[in-house]
C-alpha cells in the first residue's frame, strides 16, 4: 500500500523585500481532506506565504509541493489549486455559470463538461438556481460562494482562501462560518485559510498554524494551540486576559483554573453585564483576573467581592516574548 502523499508541504518557504524578512523558514505540512489556518495578524506574514504556494509571488528560498509534485517553479495556472481571493476578483462581465464554469474551461474541460462541473460546484455552495444571474445582482454572501465554487469546480486536490469572510458583515459571517465548516468536511479536500481572525480559525480549522513576524511562532491541532498557548504573545494574540508577569516568567491562568465560591474573598473592581452573564474583573496577588460569568455565577459576588481561588495544576508557565518582534 503506497503512503497518502500531503497535499500540501512547504519547506523553509522565505520572501524577502530588501531589508524585510515577509517570511521566512516556513514548513507547513497539509494531509488530504484537512482544513489549516494559516493565523496571524496583519504584516505577519501569512498572505505572502500563500500567494507563494499559490505562485503568484516566486520564493527566495525553499519549496511547494502539491499532491507530491514539486511546484515551485510552476506559474499559479499549473498547480491544479483552487483560489478564492479576499474581493472574490469575479468577472463582472460574466454570469454566475460563467465565473463557475471558467476554471474547468482553462483546465481543458469542453462546454458541456465545463458547466456539468459548474453545476455540481453551484449545487455544493447552495446556489444552483443562481446560474444565470449577474454578478452585480447577487449579495456579498453570495459572491463569496459563487467565488468558493469557482475555485472548487475544477476539482483541486488543495483550495486557498485570503481572508475569505473579511468583507461580509458579522452576522453573515458567522452564518457562514458554520456552512464551510460544514462543507469542507463534506468535500474531503484539504484546505489552507489565511485569516487574521481567531474566531474564524478556530471555527474553520482542524489546524492552526500561527505566524508572527514572517515565522510561524506555534502550530497544531487547534483546540491545543487555543488551549495551550506556547508563549505570552500568543496567549495574548488569541485572547487569553489573564496573562501575569512573575519572576522572568509569565503565568497563564486559564478560566477553568478559577474555582468560584471557594477560598478567599477577593475585591470586584469591575462589572460589566452581557447577553451571557457578566464580565467581572477581581483583584488577586497575581493581578487583575478577568473572568467571564453565567448568570448563575454572577449570583455568587457579594457585595463587591468574589470568593474563589486557583487549582495551581492548570496554571502554566511560558517565556515573555512579548517585546521580541
């Protein structure tokens, strides 16, 4: 039995513009039917590390691979990957049968393979009876998905999307969240997202690999990136409050580390109700605990304080490399 190639391997992918380092030593590794977000914030990197992959921008050094095959030097259209770009880059000119039905016809698919292939994609995205309509006439939700669809049809082993929910509002957003999610595991393609949004990641993503400074700084099973953030500034990147400087080193404090209703009492210098409960900062020796609340919980602070103390197990330790670009 042969070994299941990845779809996608990079090693050691660097780019360079004169002085500035965009990237540089990335290796990522991609199985088959597995979904990656490629994490960071803006001027981290990410976007030229996929533009590479992609073949829109040429390497200093290191290399792709798709499906196996070396692809380094090969221009975008050989690469048999499907792109969706942040504006969706559609073709006004065309109908929505048009823009599906582009990729298979520059792959060498006739007419009518082109739009049975179109079809199928517009089927999996919901917007079979769409075909025929006008870009100018459809939804940003819906050029997103005439755009996924355009870049599915020529069934590619490996799909990149740059930021692909950025320009919608955020109600659609997480509507949509949820249908790729659920797509994508339907499709069993491995997918590669660029995403500056933690949300995001974590809502897409098996994988998360986060870059900072054209490195990628931590990577792995999302739930353990999230969970177990190597260093301060990843912590911090992925929302963790309450990260404490102690003795050269910072301590991470998990909310489930916070055991509520026991120890000491603790003074509540802040109360913030929400639609799920409250968010409550309380003063403790290490600093300002930010904890989020059910209603329940909420029911548990006095008269501005809060009983609790810490299960010292789930505490962690990591380096401060906050200062470090």
């Amino acid at each position: 039995m042969s070994p299941v190639l990845p779809a996608l391997q990079t090693l050691g992918l660097s780019r360079h513009y004169g002085a500035v380092s965009a990237a540089e030593g990335v290796s990522l590794s991609l199985a088959p039917g597995e979904t990656l977000a490629l994490l960071g914030p803006s001027g981290s990197g990410k976007s030229t590390v996929l533009r590479m992959i992609a073949g829109l921008e040429r390497p200093d050094a290191g290399s792709v691979s798709v499906a196996g095959r070396d692809v380094t030097r090969l221009p975008p259209e050989a690469r048999c990957l499907g792109l969706v770009f942040q504006d969706y880059a559609l073709f006004p000119h065309l109908d929505v049968m048009g823009n599906v039905a582009y990729g298979p016809r520059r792959r060498g698919a006739n007419q009518v393979q082109a739009q049975q292939q179109a079809r199928e994609a517009l089927d999996l995205v919901g917007l079979a009876d769409l075909a025929a309509r006008r870009i100018g006439a459809l939804s940003g939700g819906q050029q997103q998905r005439v755009a996924l669809a355009r870049a599915l049809a020529p069934h590619p082993p490996l799909l990149l999307l740059d930021e692909p929910l950025s320009n919608l509002d955020e109600q659609l957003r997480a509507r949509l969240r949820t249908e790729l999610r659920a797509l994508f595991d339907m499709l069993g393609t491995a997918v590669l997202i660029v995403t500056h949004d933690q949300r995001e990641a974590l809502a897409l993503a098996g994988q998360v690999a986060l870059m900072r400074a054209g490195r990628v700084v931590q990577i792995g099973a999302a739930a353990g990136v999230f969970g177990q953030p190597a260093t301060a500034w990843v912590a911090e990147f992925l929302g963790q409050p309450n990260v404490f400087a102690r003795g050269g080193q910072v301590v991470l404090v998990p909310e489930s580390a916070v055991i509520l209703g026991e120890g000491e009492a603790h003074s509540v210098t802040f109360r913030q109700p929400d639609e799920h409960g409250e968010t409550v900062k309380a003063a403790h020796e290490l600093g300002e605990l930010t904890l989020h609340l059910s209603r329940r919980e909420a029911t548990l602070i006095g008269r501005d304080t809060l009983k609790l103390r810490l299960d010292e197990s789930q505490l962690r330790e990591v380096p401060d490399d906050r200062a470090v670009p």
